[in-house]
C-alpha cells in the first residue's frame, strides 16, 4: 500500500469526523464505536459540502446541509437527496499513525 499519514490515530474522536487533504483529495477519517477508522471522500454528492462537518451516527455519516446519510464502509447513500456514492478509502493503522492510500479505493 503506497500510504500517506493522514493524522494520528490520537487526533481522532469517537463518532466524530475529521477532515484531511492528502494529494489534493479531501478526506473525512472517522473513528467510530467500535474502534474502528474509516475514511470516505469528504464531499456531499449532492451539495459539493464537507461531509467532515456531518454528524456521525453507526456506520452513517450525516451532511449537514441537507441529510444525506453515506455509509462509512461503502460510501453508498442511505437516503436522499444524494443518490452517488463517494469514495471509500483504505485505511491501515501503523502505531499510532492513520494510514491512507488515496489513490486507491476500498473494493466494497
């Protein structure tokens, strides 16, 4: 994996989204409940927002402008009115470090 440290693992609050720019992509890196880090393209499909500034709920993060849940392990939508996914990208842990590769997209 040709990663980049996007922050370190200790930044991060639990079911809060954090926003990082690696290589010009904007990322929103989330920690959820259960320990786990994710990280999905930052941008509402629908309203070109960052999503960093949602809320996050389970496996949901919310845009704040207008509701659109995305799925933090598939990017997939859960209700309108977005209807495109956004990116979902490969995370590993190294230390305390966050690890993205954003080049490369999570197969879901």
């Amino acid at each position: 994996m040709s990663a980049t440290r996007a922050c370190a693992l200790s930044d991060l609050e639990e079911n809060t989204a954090k926003r990082v720019v690696i290589g010009g992509v904007p990322i929103a890196v989330v920690l959820d409940s259960q320990g786990v880090v994710h990280a999905i393209g930052d941008t509402c499909t629908h309203g070109e927002v960052s999503l960093s500034e949602g809320f996050v709920e389970d496996d949901l993060l919310e845009c704040w402008a207008h509701g659109s849940q995305f799925s933090l392990t598939t990017g997939i939508p859960q209700n309108l009115p977005a209807y495109e996914p956004v990116p979902v990208f490969v995370v590993e842990i190294v230390g305390n470090d966050v690890m993205i590769d954003h080049t490369k997209t999570k197969e879901v």
